[in-house]
C-alpha cells in the first residue's frame, strides 16, 4: 500500500544563505537541529550535503511523511531552484541511522560533489540522483564507522 510504503526523494537546489562562514555554519545548525526533531519525529532518515552553492538532500521514509516534510522544505527562503531529481519506492533505507546526517563543504565527498557540478557545467539536469545518492551512500557508510559526519 503506497502510504506505508518507504519512499527515496533526492533533491538539489540552489543555496540563498549568505554572509561569512560563521553566519552560514550558523544556518546549517539551525537546518540540522530541526531536521533532526522533526525527521525523527515522522520516521523519515536522510543525508543533507552542503558545498556553498549547493545542497544536495535525501529523504527516506513514508510516501506522506516524504511529502509533508518536502512541502515545508520547498518553501525555505534559505534555497531556491529546488529541483526533484528521484522519488521512488525502495525496499530498505540506505541511511537508517541518520534522521539527518551531514556533510559539509570541508568534506571530501562535497569536494567530490563539487568537481561533479563543474564536469557537468553546473547545469543541475545534468546530475542523477543516482550520482548523489552513491556519493552520500559510500561517504557516509565509511562515516558510519568513526561517527565523524556532524556540523
Ligand atoms: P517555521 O520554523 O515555523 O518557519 C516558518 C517559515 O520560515 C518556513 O517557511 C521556514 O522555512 C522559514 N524559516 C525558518 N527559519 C528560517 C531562517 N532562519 N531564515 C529564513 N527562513 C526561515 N525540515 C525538516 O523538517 N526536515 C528536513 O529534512 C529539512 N531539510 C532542510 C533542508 C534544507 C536545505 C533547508 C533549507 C531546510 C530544511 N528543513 C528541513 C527546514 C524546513 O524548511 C523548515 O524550516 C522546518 O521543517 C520547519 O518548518 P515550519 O513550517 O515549522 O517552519
């Protein structure tokens, strides 16, 4: 049945948080801090990554829980150009242990994520979802180990 189902959303938008490094660290915890109640809160798990133009998010969960959740975050004024690139059924989630882990821009795989937006022009339909699903999938499976992956 499709509302007890886990769905997958993938998503890339453009970041609109300006100021220096302090001010945008800031922003990022106040993101993560109430991703984390309110995610945990609907059941839904996921990985957000941040490299300065961009965020990159991956949402695990129930199909309504998905789409309540992503209707609050569409209409943050802290990103723009949100744009869908998956939203599908899947058997397990790949991120059970995070309602919302986090990679920032220092960050290897964010580097990676940068190098993938220049090789592509930056031109956000060129990017899968397949892309940053194993970019986040493989990142944060080594971070799972060491529990590094926190603003
Ligand atoms: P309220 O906290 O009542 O805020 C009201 C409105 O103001 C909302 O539109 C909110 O987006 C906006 N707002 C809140 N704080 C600020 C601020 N500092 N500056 C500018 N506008 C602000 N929420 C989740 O629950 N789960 C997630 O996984 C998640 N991921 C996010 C990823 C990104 C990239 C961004 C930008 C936001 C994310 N959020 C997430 C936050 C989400 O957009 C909402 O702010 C949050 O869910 C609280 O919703 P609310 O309706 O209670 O908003």
């Amino acid at each position: 049945m499709l509302m007890r189902e886990l769905y997958r959303l993938i998503y890339l938008s453009h970041n609109e948080i300006t100021g220096n490094s302090n001010c945008i660290h800031r922003e990022i915890g106040d993101i993560l801090a109430i991703s984390r109640k309110l995610n945990a809160d609907a059941g839904i798990t996921g990985a957000l990554m941040f490299n300065k133009n961009c965020f990159a998010q991956i949402l695990e969960g129930a199909h309504h829980r998905i789409q309540e959740t992503f209707e609050r975050i569409q209409c943050d004024p802290r990103h723009s150009r949100v744009a869908i690139l998956d939203f599908k059924p899947i058997q397990n989630r790949s991120f059970a242990h995070w309602s919302m882990a986090y990679v920032g821009q220092e960050n290897l795989a964010a580097q990676e994520f940068m190098q993938i937006q220049k090789d592509s022009e930056f031109d956000m339909n060129r990017l899968t979802g397949e892309t940053i699903f194993s970019l986040l999938r493989s990142h944060l499976y080594a971070a799972e180990q060491d529990n590094s992956c926190k603003v």
